[in-house]
C-alpha cells in the first residue's frame, strides 16, 4: 500500500480528537501530521494488544530500529517511510519521537505511580513528546511554544487518565498517584469495579484541578505571534478541555459508557479556533 494513503486511512479511521485539529491544515502538514499519529498509534497498539511480554518488548525494539532507518536508511513499515517523508520536510524531533517508545514501554515496566511527580515523565513521553513533534510542523517562531506544547500535552494526558480511569484499571493500570487515592479513601478495586462515591468524587476533583492548571498554563505560554500557526494544536487543546469540562458536569460519572465530545462540538471547536487565528477573535 502506498505509504501516504496508509497512514491517512489510519488516522481517518481512529476519527480521534486529533483528526479534526487536522482538518484545516495545507496538505503537507495535514499528511506529516498523519504520519506521526500513525506511528503514534501503531507503538502505542504494541502494547496495548495482547499480553506477550517479551513480545511487545520485541516489538517496541524493532520499531527502534526502524525509526533510526527512518533518520539514517531506509525504512520498511509503510508508516515509517510516510514519517521519512515528513522529517525531510519538517524539523520533527528524533529524540521526542524516542521519548513516545519510551513512554508506551512504560506501560510494561509499571502499572502504578506513587506519585504525581512520578507520574510526570510518563506524560511527557506520551504527550508533551507528540506536542513537540506537532509544533514543528505547525511551525513557530518564539521558542515558549515548546512550553506551550509540554503543559498542553500534560494537560491533554490528564484529561484522558480521569476519563479512562475504569477502562485502565480494568487493564491492570492506574495511572492517578496512589498518594491521591489513598488521601481520599479510593482504592484501585473501586476504579475497576465503578464505585461512585462522595470518596471517588473528590478524587477527581482534585484530579480536575490540577488539570486545570495545566491548560492554564499553556494558554499562558502560548506566544501571541505564534497563535496564526498554532491554531491546529489550539483545536486539540480547546477540544480536550470540552472533554474535561463535560466531565465535570457529569460531575465525574466516567464509569461505563465513555464519554466523549460530539462530533457536532468538535467540528465548532475546530471552526472557531480557526477563525480566532485568521481574525484575532476574542478567546472562549
């Protein structure tokens, strides 16, 4: 299959959050932006399908070494020749598309984080990594935008951690600081088996606070010269934060059916962000 075409079916295909931030891209960054999420994806899946240890390790290896014939030979995975493509074009970091295989090997090596600052480098590797690729092909000019996309991509994990959080510990993973559960009296059995509780309410919105703050403080490092080229990862950011803000208004109902924003909101999201960098309107 022709390389473009297979990387672009599969981030058609996940129609994730990320797939309309895309939308209004030019093509050459629209198609670089696929390659990254399609690699993105595929390490990820490594992992997270079936329970072969020794095979997912192997796997994360072989995907090493195709992402070093991807900077310095020739790579065979057709993700991995449209990602060749998008590092001849664009400034896309090697060492942060290292950082993402890193961050999903995590996923083999732990199942829980005593803490938040423990939790920190695995936020890093698997989201603020993807944010500093991304901005290279958006483009800037001043360099808080790498501040930018490490807060944003935390605050992007965060959101996720809190909306997933029975799906993960069903799988073994629990991802909120175990010193945070054991302040308010939630146990990882409460998470997996849907235990909504006053407990589990106050969890998240500790939880939602400290999100909270991360969006902030990207929004606040956000370079204002910056924001006509960064309106693809404003997409991202502002459709997450629908995400938690949804959360919150269920206040915290994340058992059972996952929630999510409707495609109807993410495509005003998507329009408006737009609009704000073409016309400078006021923010929502």
């Amino acid at each position: 299959m022709n390389p473009a075409k297979f990387v672009s079916r599969l981030t058609r295909k996940s129609r994730s959050n990320f797939f309309y931030a895309f939308l209004c891209l030019p093509r050459p960054q629209r198609e670089a932006l696929y390659a990254v999420y399609a690699f993105c994806r595929i390490v990820d899946d490594a992992v997270d399908i079936g329970q072969d240890r020794a095979a997912q390790r192997k796997e994360l290896e072989r995907w090493r070494a195709e992402l070093a014939q991807v900077f310095e030979g020739s790579p065979e995975h057709p993700a991995a020749q449209r990602l060749q493509e998008a590092v001849k074009i664009f400034a896309i970091p090697r060492e942060a598309l290292n950082e993402i295989i890193a961050g999903v090997e995590m996923d083999l090596d732990r199942s829980t984080y005593g803490t938040f600052d423990d939790l920190c480098p695995y936020c890093y590797r698997v989201a603020s990594a993807v944010g500093l690729c991304c901005i290279e092909i958006f483009g800037y000019t001043d360099v808080r935008a790498r501040e930018y996309a490490v807060n944003l991509g935390v605050a992007l994990q965060l959101t996720n951690i809190m909306r997933d959080v029975q799906t993960d510990a069903r799988a073994g993973r629990v991802y909120l600081p175990q010193e945070d559960l054991a302040r308010f009296g939630v146990t990882a059995d409460d998470l997996a088996a849907g235990r909504y509780t006053p407990d589990f309410v106050r969890l998240m919105e500790y939880e939602a606070a400290r999100t909270h703050a991360y969006y902030e403080r990207a929004w606040a490092a956000l370079p204002r010269a910056d924001r006509r080229t960064l309106f693809a990862a404003e997409i991202m950011g502002r459709t997450y934060f629908a995400l938690l803000e949804t959360i919150e208004r269920r206040r915290f109902r994340v058992f059972g059916k996952r929630v999510s924003v409707p495609t109807p909101r993410k495509l005003g999201i998507a329009l408006s962000c737009w609009a704000r960098s073409r016309w400078g309107e006021k923010r929502a």
